[in-house]
C-alpha cells in the first residue's frame, strides 16, 4: 500500500481549502452583483422617468388656436388658447410634482427669459401645459407658480381634459406617457410660437440652447 507524508497530506488540504475559499468568493461576487441588480430594477419610479426620456415627434403646420378647447388658468378661469394670441409663447409641457426633467425645463425657460431685452420680453409669453392635469389642479398650479416665482402677467399655467392635452402635444410633437400613478416619461421639449401660435423653433432635447431659441424668440418677435 502507497503511503503519504504528513507534508503532502498538508499540502493536498492547503489546495483544497484555497480551492474552496476562490469559489466562495466568487459566488458571493455573483450573490452580490445579482442583488446589485435586484436592487437597479427594483429602484423606484423616479429613476426610470430620468432614464426614459421620450423623444419627441414633428409637429403640424396647424396653429394652436385653432383648436376649440377649452382650459382653466392658475384661479380656475375657463380660458381659450387663443387668449393668448398676439405674443410670441415659450411653451412647455410638463407636470408640476416632476422632480428630474421637468424642473431642469422651467429652470432653462427662466434663464431664457432673463436673457431676453426688454423690448422682446413685453412680446414674449411663457407657458406651461400640464400633462398631469388629475392632480395639476388650479390650486396646485397657483401654489407651483408662487414656489417658482412665475408672474401672472408673464407665465400662463393651464390645466385641461385628457383629450385636449393629447391634441395640444399632437399639434406640438410632445410624447408622454404615465409610467406609474405619480410618474410620467415624456418628451423634454421648449418650443417657441409665433404670434400667430404657430410653431417656429424648437429644443427637443436637454441641452443648452439658449441663444438659438432667443434667436427664435426675437425673430418672431419682429425684431
């Protein structure tokens, strides 16, 4: 019979338990990147909304005050789009409790806004569309537009029906979609009407584009 020294015996259970110790860590290398996966998908709705950005879809020759909707403002007045005839509009569409694109958007029309002269900014009217209008109500968008310091005699909020908010991002090309009871997906647009509601220019994507779209702003502006 083969006989074994106490130094190979010592040996063999050295490789073994090495063996042993390179596949614990390995599966738990792929327990904890499978939880680190878990953990990804499992993340709330608010990271899948900023990983979700809708692109946005060309949008009609057809001015918006052309349709006959009907919209209630920041004190729930029942207004018509054409109210706002007669002045070139900066115009978004998003929801107030948006915590990720949307405020970026706001931020952007404000820093437009601020960089405008004078002379165009007494032509110039700035918009929010909600695609939220279920929980954007008048009030909701009074207290938005007061925690944003967005004026009345600048900034026109409005709440309307389901289907007239799908006709308006029709004619502007905006896509959304509700991904969760209190979440959205949606196209991250600014555009910019003319005086007669007309789309003439705009910013489909979150990017810096301030002086292509007061360019936009003081050429339909007549300036």
């Amino acid at each position: 019979m083969k006989t074994y020294s106490y130094q190979s015996i010592g040996f063999f259970f050295a490789v073994v338990a090495l063996l042993l110790g390179v596949c614990s860590s390995g599966e738990k290398q792929q327990t904890a990147q499978s939880q680190s996966g878990q953990m990804a998908m499992a993340g709330d709705e608010h990271a899948a909304h900023a990983d979700m950005e809708m692109d946005a879809i060309e949008p009609t020759d057809e001015s918006i005050y052309n349709v006959s909707s009907q919209w209630k403002n920041r004190h729930g007045e029942i207004v018509a789009l054409d109210r706002l005839r007669g002045k070139v509009q900066l115009v978004a569409m998003v929801y107030t409790h948006c915590e990720h694109a949307c405020p970026r958007i706001l931020a952007d029309m404000k820093r437009i806004r601020d960089n405008l002269s004078e002379e165009i900014l007494s032509q110039t009217n700035f918009a929010i569309i909600s695609i939220d209008p279920e929980r954007d109500t008048p009030q909701r968008l009074t207290n938005f537009a007061y925690e944003n310091n967005l004026s009345e005699d600048k900034w026109t909020l409005l709440n309307g029906d389901q289907g007239d908010v799908l006709e308006i991002a029709a004619l502007l090309g905006v896509k959304y979609k509700r991904i969760s009871d209190t979440d959205f997906t949606h196209s991250n647009m600014i555009t910019v009407l003319n005086k007669e509601g007309e789309v003439v220019h705009q910013r489909k994507k979150l990017e810096d584009q301030h002086p292509r779209i007061i360019a936009a702003i003081e050429q339909a502006a007549g300036s």
